[in-house]
C-alpha cells in the first residue's frame, strides 16, 4: 500500500487517510519516529486510552472507575 506523499519546506507531510483508517492514528495521537536502515519508521506510541481494558478491570469499568473518581 505504497503511497507517494510530499514533504513541505518546514519537513511536515500527511499521513494519507487509508493508512491512518488502517493504523487506528487520528487527532492526537503520538508516534515516534526514527530512521532504520535508510527508512523512516513511525510506530504508535501507547497511550492510557490503548491500555485500559487490559488488566482485571474491563474498559468500561475503568471508565466508570475514572468517572466516578471525578465527581468525588
């Protein structure tokens, strides 16, 4: 799924939209990047959001766990 894109004087360019519907990436999210074997490399930097659901709780009890901690 090669696609061209353009790099800007100021070194910015856009993720093409399929493969940001692919990777899950949107508004926020972090990626770091780094250059191996002649290549740029960005990889998804977890966040919270992308953790929670993964230990005892189910995400939805951890939001609820978040919620009700706010009205506190």
């Amino acid at each position: 799924m090669a696609q061209e894109v353009v790099v800007t004087r100021r070194g910015q360019t856009t993720i093409p939209i399929k493969v940001r519907r692919k990777l899950g990436i949107q508004e926020g999210t972090r990626l770091e990047v780094e250059a191996v074997d002649g290549k740029i490399v960005f990889t998804k930097t977890p966040s919270i959001f992308d953790l929670a659901g993964t230990g005892k709780m189910s995400r939805k009890e951890a939001f609820k766990a978040l919620d009700d901690m706010r009205e506190e």
